[in-house]
C-alpha cells in the first residue's frame, strides 16, 4: 500500500509545463522529505496531486493505494485519504473553526450516520490542547486575523481530527518561529504510524531536524534528480542546491 506516482507531467494550465517525467513512491508508514530550489515543481506536485483546478496532467499516473488519483473529484480525493497543509492556509470569513471540523468530518461518515457531537468536541478540544491552541478559537472563523503560526497550528489540528492516511505538509515551516515549528512538529510527529504517510516539502534542515525523515529527495527543474537519506539534508545545508548545476550538466 503506497502513494504511487509514475513518470508524472504537469502544468499551469494553457501555460508552462512544471513537473517533467517524475516518479515516486511513498509507502505506508514512512516520512518523505521532498527538497528543491524556488520554482523546481515542489508545490505543483502537492496541488496537482490534490486537485487544483489551475494544474493540468499532461501524462502520467498516480494513485493511492491502487486507486486512480486523478479519476477522483477534489473530494473524493480526500476521502479516500488524503491530505494537503497549505504553504498559505487561506481564510474561511464567516465559518467558525468548529463548524468548519464538525462539517469535514460529517462528510466522511456514511450517508445517514451521524456525528457524536459530544464526542467530536471532546476530540477537538483534546487535539487543540496538545497544539497549544486556545479553546476560545472554536468560534472564531477558520485563519482569519490568525498569525502564520496559528494558521499553521490550525492546519496540524484539522489534520489530527481528519487522521488521513496520506499527509502533504507544503513548507509547513514557513513563517513559523522556533517555538510553533517545535509545536507544529509534535503534532506532525505524534501521528507518525505504520498505517499513515507523510511527504513533507521543504526548503530548510531545521524542519526536518524535529521530523526526521525516512528517506529524501532533490527535485530540480520538475524531476527527481537525487535520492537518499538524511546525509542529503546535510548536504544541502552545507552546499546549498549548487550542487544541481553539476547533476544537470553531466545529463546535457
């Protein structure tokens, strides 16, 4: 049982091809840390893979545990199990944190069953806690007037509540100061199961100090050029991504 995407291609559409040719499997119970310069396709593959409707796949597949990702509609997608953590959580003016969750989960019950009510905000208020969120946030509405690390917080919470099985946390990391990474990180690590993955994109070392990874790799200009463990992290923290020239020229 994986996430499984095979020679993937992308693009804005009617615009520019982003993701060129790109592989990769992520199976059950492992971290993957995804690393790239600005502009190599980190959060392109995040979006296309969830839905967006500004990417189009041009060829290629992807599925999750053997069922066709791109078949599904936006929703389906998550209710089969998987998750995205926005690099900029957007605000939901007018709907309440907690209508927001207790909506979510309704809508992957079977249809005619109920939600516990009791029991969901018992759930919450426990996830809000070990977040280090303050229970008054219930009835505000979802990231709005929200710091960037609330706002990170809040995605870490309503992937808790969710428990998918495939979790894309889009640098999660930024804008958070050491206090809320170290937070958000608990709740990240906390989750860690033989049953769920996680790929976590990244630009920095310090993320993937508190989340250690399984495996990592470097995308450049759309593909995985490089694959390895945490030596890699090491490395880039040391080098930088010039080391990719030298990957590309050896290839022209």
């Amino acid at each position: 049982m994986s996430l499984l995407i095979k020679n993937l291609s992308a693009r804005v559409k009617d615009g520019a091809t982003i993701l060129n040719n790109l592989s990769l499997e992520i199976p059950k119970g492992e971290v993957h840390a995804l690393m790239g310069p600005n502009g190599s396709g980190k959060s392109t593959l995040s979006k296309v893979l969830c839905g967006h409707p500004d990417y189009e796949v041009i060829s290629g597949s992807a599925h999750l545990d053997g069922q066709d990702i791109f078949a599904m509609a936006v929703d389906e997608r998550s209710r089969a199990g998987l998750f995205l953590a926005f690099q900029y959580p957007i605000e939901i003016p007018g709907v309440s944190m907690a209508n927001f969750m207790r909506a979510a989960m309704q809508s992957r019950l079977p249809e005619g069953e109920e939600l516990d009510v009791i029991g969901f905000y018992k759930q919450l208020r426990g996830c809000m806690k070990e977040l280090k969120i303050d229970p008054k946030f219930t009835a505000r509405a979802v990231n709005e007037g929200f710091s960037g690390g609330e706002k990170k917080r809040n995605d870490i919470l309503q992937m808790k509540m969710i428990e998918p099985s495939y979790a894309i946390l889009d640098e999660t990391d930024s804008g958070l100061d050491v206090d809320a990474l170290r937070i958000v990180s608990e709740g990240v690590n906390a989750m860690r199961a033989p049953f769920r993955s996680f790929l976590v994109i990244t630009h920095y070392k310090r993320l993937l100090d508190y989340i250690r990874p399984d495996v990592v790799h470097i995308l450049s200009k759309g593909s995985i050029v490089r694959t390895g463990g945490y030596e890699l992290v090491n490395h880039i923290e040391e080098h930088g991504f010039d080391f990719l020239e030298d990957i590309d020229s050896s290839e022209a």
